[in-house]
C-alpha cells in the first residue's frame, strides 16, 4: 500500500506529525504505532502514571546495561508502548528548559533552532491560561494547567522556605526565565492528562486520508539502490507487511527505539552493523550515539503535618479523593506527584540554573519488583529530589542483535565525568540547605533517608552511585548538527546522506534541556512538520528559518 508520509511511532512527537500532516487533507499519512490506542481509564486519570510505570502492555520496560559509575546498577528506563508514546505515561510536568538550551542547539550549527526561534513552535502547541502573550499561546491543541490552585498546601511551605533562603519565586517556569522556586504547569484539561495523542490526534483519527495501524512494530527501513527511503516494513500479529512511502518517512519512536530500527535498517556505525551481519546501507556513526539523561535522587522526611501519604495510605482517603475526582476533577487525582521545585545554581559560577529540584507533598520507594503501584511511605511525609539539568556525560543506544524483539543495549554513562559527579554533590547539598530554612524546619521531624549514611560529599557521592535512577529524559541518540560524522540529522531533521527519511522525536536534541522533555518533543514535532510541509511546497512555514545545505550532499527539496 502507498502513502505519501509513513510516521513511525505514534508518541509524543508522532501524533502531532501525523495531524499536522494530514491536516491540509491533500496528503495520504500513515501512523504505525508498535503498541495499542490509549482507551484505558489510566491514561487519562493523571495518577494513572502510578499504574503504568510498570506496565507489561503499554510500557517497554527497558533496562540499561550494568553502569560502571553507578554500583553497576541496571537504571530502569520506561518508554510508553501505547498511542501518545511516553507521554501517555509520563508525570505531565510541562517544563520548555532554558532559553539558553535551544541558543547552543543553534549555536552548534543548527540554524532555525534557537530559542527565538522555537518560541513560536511552543505558543503554537499550546492553550495556556494567561492567555496569548509573548511567551503563551492561549488556542494551541494541548492544555496547559498551573498546578497553584490545587497543589498541597506543604508545597507553599517548601517555597516559603526557599525564599527564606533567598531564592526567589517564579510564578512561570515557561516565561522570562526558569530560575526560581514555584509549583509546575502540567499538561491536563479539566483534570485528565492532555497528550499530544489527545489534544492532536482523537480530533484527526477520522480523517479518510490518515490510517492509524497499531501493534504495528516497524523492522525495517526500506531504501532502493540510490538510497531513498521507500518504505517500511513492520510486524504486526505476527505477520510482515510492508508499506510504501511515495514522499517521506519519518522515524519518531523516540531516543531509543528511534536509533534501533535505524541500525536494523542498515543506517548507522559501520562496526556495529557488521557485527549483528546487517548490510550497510549508509554509514553514520552518531546512530545511537550521544545518549543523554537526567539522574535523580530523592531525599525523604518524615513530617510533623499531615501529607499526602495519610490521605493515600488510607482507604477512607482514597475513596475521598476518588469521589472528589468523579465529582469535580479536581484533588491530587487530577495532578502529577511532583508539585513544586524549581531551579536553581549551585554555585556562583553558574550563569544559569544548573539543577532542577522537586518538592512532592508524598513521599514513595520505586518498587524494586515490577509491582504496578508506587505505594506511599507509612508515615506523613514528603520527599525532595534533584537532578543536574544538562549532564555532560554521554551513552548509547546500540542494537543486540539484528532481531527487532530483542532490546537494545542502553549504555547511559551516567556519572562518567567529574563535572556531573561534582554536580550531583552540589545537588545533594543544596537540598540539605533547602531543608535548613525555617519554614520547612517546622514542619520536619527527621530525614528518614540517606539521614545518617550521607554525612560528607564522599557520602553523598556514594548515595546517588548506590540510590539514584533515570528521571526518563532519555534524549539525544539521534543527534542534529552539520557533521556527519557526529550527526545524525541535518538542521531540517533530514538524515544525513539518505534521501526521503527524517527522526523528528527527542532523539533529535543535540544536547538535553534543561527541564522535563515532553514540552520540547513536542516543540519538535511542531517545527518537524512545518518544514517537512514547507519542503513538500506548501509555501512558506511563517516561523522557519531555511538553512541552505552545506556541500553538495543530495538535493535541497524532496520531489512533489
Ligand atoms: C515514566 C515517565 C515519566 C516522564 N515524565 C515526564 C514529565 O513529567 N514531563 C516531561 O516533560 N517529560 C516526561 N517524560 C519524558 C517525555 O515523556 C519524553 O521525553 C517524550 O514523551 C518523548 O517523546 P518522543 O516522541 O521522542 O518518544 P515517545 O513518546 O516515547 O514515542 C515513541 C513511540 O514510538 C513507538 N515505537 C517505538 N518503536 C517502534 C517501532 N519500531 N515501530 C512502531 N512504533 C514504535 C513507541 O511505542 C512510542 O509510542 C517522562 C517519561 C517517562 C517514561
């Protein structure tokens, strides 16, 4: 069967390709999605995060590979496998990152990719409460919720006693600036998590030029002789089938497996593919490479004021919660865990925020089973976690075999260089210095964990090597730039050296923002499709930028 697009990975990048695409109703899209739709009740109740993080349908469930710097720990590393990708599982927190972070993708040769530049692709996306603004867009698909009207009255305690401190409050992490200490925004209309599968594509899956093939596990690439992507080959029900392409296909199944069926298909470091006898077709050493992450650890108190771990701990509470949802949509039900955080530098060096902090009014252990709930802690607590917000340390993603069942092999590296070592002990201290401030004094009775163990840098080193994981930002793998030989997509997100084939997914972020990732996925998908329909002659995208192509690689614009 032809289609003129073929999206590969319905996430959060690929839903909005697919609507985007199919909009103008003059091209044929095809979305193949490697899980099922997102019908269940726990897509769209936020807390329904807790259900999925260990679920053996709707997640992928990877695992990294023993880390060197971590205890050789294996880090868990979910990816939503369901209709709206991760974002269909994620915890909602709607964060762009810095300004700063989209200035170096531009500045690393990127035309068209600096924050300037992406701004309209982010207002764009958006229906924000405050409405059209330089930094909002009030009438985008996904719907921007402000968790201050309904966050934990504990979380006002945490702010309270980081300016105490200093530390000033932002009212807008996606305004003037990140640094500061406030409560989030999520991405929930009328207290149910709005993912770019919900906000774009429910409203497009009726179109007669757009079909939607679930468990439908793309294999292959396919290419003819001049190195053209033709098509796609996928698996679904245990039978093959293969797809053709008459203009485009674009990869968007994200940081991990975006870079996987790209080595199936035989684009990627030559090494490699020799290895698992896969026939080169291009040969691209960045595939895969450049994996990037934020690391996280979480520091938990026991409270002398009631939080939510009373109201979760206790059926009475549940029920309570339950019924408030039904009623009114609002309560803890219709937020993410993490409330409140912020950004903030660690040392004066820094000119700008270099950690992210969370304040959550509950406080749980990730199960280390694959139980499919985060249970509260049995006392009224809270936790606070950090994360450095732009790691210097760099892993990969590379296949196992060349059989697409079998997982790749996740390398994150976390740790790997002294300035991210370094930094993960700022963090540490910075969370025991929050927690010195009056306000947050009063309402502690003790640290529960690492208390005692972690009584110097040294300590604090080996907590975050023994107890910290992947906060899920996987990004990266696929990376854009001029150079092929540290590249894998050019500044259009066309893949180097390959006619007709495109990654517009997280996988695509040269260096990782600052803040959650969702936002800028989305962001991508956004500024993807504009240029790929600018590309297809659709007159001019008002927002891009377009970079004249370096040498003489391939021709500038794909046939119409
Ligand atoms: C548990 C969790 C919590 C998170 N919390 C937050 C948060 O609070 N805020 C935030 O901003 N970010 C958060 N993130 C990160 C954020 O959700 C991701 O960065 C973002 O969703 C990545 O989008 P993507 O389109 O690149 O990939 P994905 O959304 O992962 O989409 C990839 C899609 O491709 C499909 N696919 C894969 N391989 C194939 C194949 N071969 N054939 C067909 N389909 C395939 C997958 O099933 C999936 O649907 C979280 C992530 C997780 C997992």
């Amino acid at each position: 069967m032809n289609y003129d697009y073929i999206v590969v990975g319905a996430g959060s990048a690929g839903c909005i390709l697919a609507e985007r695409l199919s909009a103008s109703g003059k091209h044929s899209v095809l979305l193949l999605e490697a899980g099922g739709p997102d019908k269940s009740f726990w897509f769209k109740i936020p807390i329904g995060f807790a259900k999925l993080y260990y679920h053996t349908v709707y997640n992928w469930m990877y695992y990294s590979e023993p880390e060197p710097e971590l205890a050789d720990r294996k880090i868990y590393c979910p990816r939503g496998k369901v209709q709206g990708g991760s974002g269909s599982i994620n915890a909602m927190i709607y964060v762009r990152g810095a300004q700063r972070d989209y200035d170096d993708w531009a500045a690393a040769g990127n035309p068209g990719w600096s924050y300037r530049d992406v701004l309209p692709y982010f207002r764009k996306l958006e229906s924000h409460p405050l409405g059209d603004t330089q930094w909002h867009g009030a009438d985008g698909p996904v719907r921007i919720t402000p968790m201050k009207d309904g966050a934990h009255p504990i979380c006002e305690t945490f702010i309270e006693g980081a300016q105490q401190l200093g530390y000033e409050r932002n009212e807008d992490f996606n305004g003037a600036r990140l640094e500061g200490v406030g409560i989030y925004d999520v991405n929930t209309r009328n207290g149910r998590r709005d993912s770019s599968s919900v906000a774009y594509l429910h409203r497009a899956g009726h179109r007669p030029n757009l079909t939607i093939e679930h468990h439908a596990q793309a294999t292959r690439v396919l290419f003819d002789a001049a190195r053209r992507a033709t098509g796609v080959e996928i698996e679904q029900q245990g039978k093959k089938r293969t797809f053709h392409a008459n203009r485009e296909v674009i990869v968007a199944a994200g940081a991990v497996d975006s870079p996987k069926l790209l080595q199936l298909s035989g684009v990627g470091p030559r090494a490699l593919l020799d290895r698992h006898g896969i026939g080169l077709v291009h040969e691209l050493p960045a595939v895969g490479q450049n994996l990037q992450d934020h690391l996280c650890v979480s520091f938990y108190y026991r409270a002398r004021v009631k939080t939510l771990n009373d109201a979760f701990g206790s059926w009475v509470g549940k029920l309570q919660f339950g019924l408030q949802y039904l009623l009114t949509r609002k309560g803890p039900l219709s937020m993410s865990v993490n409330q409140s955080g912020g950004f903030f530098r660690t040392n004066p060096d820094e000119t700008q925020p270099n950690m992210q902090i969370y304040f959550n009014p509950l406080s749980y252990r990730i199960p280390k089973s694959n139980r499919a709930s985060l249970e509260p802690e049995p006392y009224s607590g809270f936790l606070i976690a950090c994360n450095p917000c732009r790691p210097t340390s760099r892993g990969s993603v590379e296949i196992a075999s060349a059989r697409v069942e079998d997982a790749p092999l996740i390398r994150g590296n976390y740790l790997s260089t002294q300035k991210d070592r370094d930094e993960v002990m700022q963090g540490g201290r910075l969370v025991r210095q929050l927690m010195q401030a009056k306000a947050l004094k009063d309402i502690t009775v003790e640290e529960v964990s690492p208390a005692a163990a972690v009584t110097d840098d040294a300590s604090m080193l080996q907590y975050f090597r023994e107890q910290s994981g992947s906060i899920y930002h996987l990004c990266g793998t696929c990376a854009m730039g001029p150079d092929p030989q540290t590249a894998v997509v050019d500044a259009r997100l066309r893949v180097h050296g390959i006619e007709g084939l495109r990654v517009v997914d997280a996988s695509i972020f040269p260096n990782i923002t600052s803040g959650n990732t969702n936002a800028a996925a989305m962001m991508v998908a956004e500024k993807g499709a504009a240029m790929i329909l600018e590309d297809a002659g659709h007159g001019e995208d008002p927002f891009s930028h377009r970079p004249v192509r370096a040498g003489t690689q391939r021709a500038a614009a794909i046939s119409s």
